[in-house]
C-alpha cells in the first residue's frame, strides 16, 4: 500500500470511530483534501484512491495545478479571497468557502452573473474572535444574513471555520460547538437549512465530528508535511 493510500485508511477509522461516539453516519462527513502545495500528480493519486473533493487557498497556485489534475475532481477555495480575485475564483472552483466580507460576496455575484453560473458559499466565522484570523464575527454575521441572501447567485449553504490551534483538541471543542449553534441562528433567521459544517483539519477532526462537522479539511494527515513553506495559511 502506499503512503498516501495507508495515510486514507488511518483516516477514514479516525472518522469512524469519531462518528461511532457520537452516534454518526461516516457517509455524513466529507473529506476534502487539501491539496496545497502538493503536486497534481499528488492529487492525480488521491483521485485514483477514491478522493474527489479538493480543496486549494492560493488562486495562482490553484491556476496552474487545476487543468493538470484529473476532471473528476472537485474544487474548493477554503483561504481569504480578495475581491479582485473574485473572476478567477468563479472560474476555477465548485464552492467559495470562506467568505468574509459583504464586499468579497458582491464581487463573487457579479462574477458569477458575468460567467453565467450560481456559486455554492461558506461563510467563515471567526468564533474565537482572533485577530490573525479572517472570517465573520457571529453577531455581525447574523445582522450580514439579510444581504448575503439577497445575492441571488449565491448559494449559501453553510458555515466554515479555522479553529485557533491547539496541541489538545479539546481545548477548541468549544469553537466547534459555537460553529454549530452559530449555523442553527442563521438558518433559523434565513428560514432554510444551511447543512454544511466545514470545520476540523488533521489535529482535531474527532472532536469538530463529534460536535457536528460535515466536512474535515484534511492536508497533513493526508500528504504528510506540506513540501514549501505555507507562508501565511489563509492568503488568497
Ligand atoms: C491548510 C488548511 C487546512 C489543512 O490543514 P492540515 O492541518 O494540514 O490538515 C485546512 N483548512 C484550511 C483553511 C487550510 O488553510
């Protein structure tokens, strides 16, 4: 077995036995793998086990790797996007994850309009309020909901966050949680169901599962260590 192939089995029992405690179906959380700074050949193997959910946080990078990954993969951008590369964003990914800001949402509606598509949305929350992180303040969130969901473009189907990192996971359960409730106060305001809880990378997928995750973002514990330096993790 290859590195990569044992790396997707030691994932998927994380995942189910996470699942398992807390009383989940594993078909009820995606993997989306985060393929930064990793090859498309990298990518062209995860295909070939299985994967199809890829997820990217650098318009240029993502690019120049997209056209030579295989069509059957699926594009995410899970970073901060700055407006001006609202165009490219709507042309090379299936869903925005990660959108802050009114001005960014604007800009993604009227890059969608021009390309002739609807673009599927995360909003990203910064539950833990800090101030190196991008993403949505819930309160400001919750008064932002009325004009997010007038762009009718956009689709808003749930929420993302990055939680502060911890050596124990435990210690961000409470993010988690937050995330949630945050998700059932905007669907309640929006009178619809936002069903995606992006939230859990390598180090704390059980305990953002156990709080109701539908979507881990998982690079590391995938590709093993990422090859260059990241550089600022949420830059778009
Ligand atoms: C890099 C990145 C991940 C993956 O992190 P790992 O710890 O390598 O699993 C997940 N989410 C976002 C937004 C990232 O930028």
């Amino acid at each position: 077995m290859s590195v990569l192939a044992e790396n997707l089995s030691a994932l998927n029992e994380r995942i189910e036995r996470a699942c398992a405690r807390s009383g989940r179906t594993p078909g009820d959380v995606r993997i989306l793998a985060v393929s930064k700074n990793h090859p498309a050949e990298t990518v062209a193997e995860a295909v070939g086990l299985g994967l199809t959910l890829f997820g990217e946080n650098r318009i240029q990078e993502a690019k120049a790797k997209i056209p030579l990954c295989p069509g059957r993969a699926r594009w995410h951008f899970i970073g901060h996007l700055q407006s001006n590369k609202a165009r490219d964003a709507v042309s090379l990914f299936d869903m925005v994850q990660g959108v802050d800001s009114l001005e960014l949402a604007a800009e993604l509606e009227k890059q969608a309009g021009k390309q002739a598509r609807t673009v599927p949305i995360l909003l990203e929350v910064n539950v833990a309020g800090e101030s190196s992180k991008f993403g949505w303040n819930p309160e400001a969130l919750l008064a932002a909901l009325e004009p997010l969901n007038a762009l009718r473009k956009l689709e808003i189907h749930g929420l993302m966050t990055v939680a502060p990192y911890a050596t124990d996971p435990e210690k961000v359960r409470a993010v988690f949680r937050k995330l949630r409730e945050v998700r059932d106060r905007c669907a309640d305001r929006l009178g619809a169901p936002l069903p995606v809880l992006s939230m859990g990378m390598s180090g704390d997928l059980e305990v953002a599962i156990e709080e109701g995750s539908t979507m881990v973002r998982v690079g590391t514990a995938l590709f093993g260590a990422r090859p260059r330096a990241a550089g600022r993790e949420s830059a778009g």
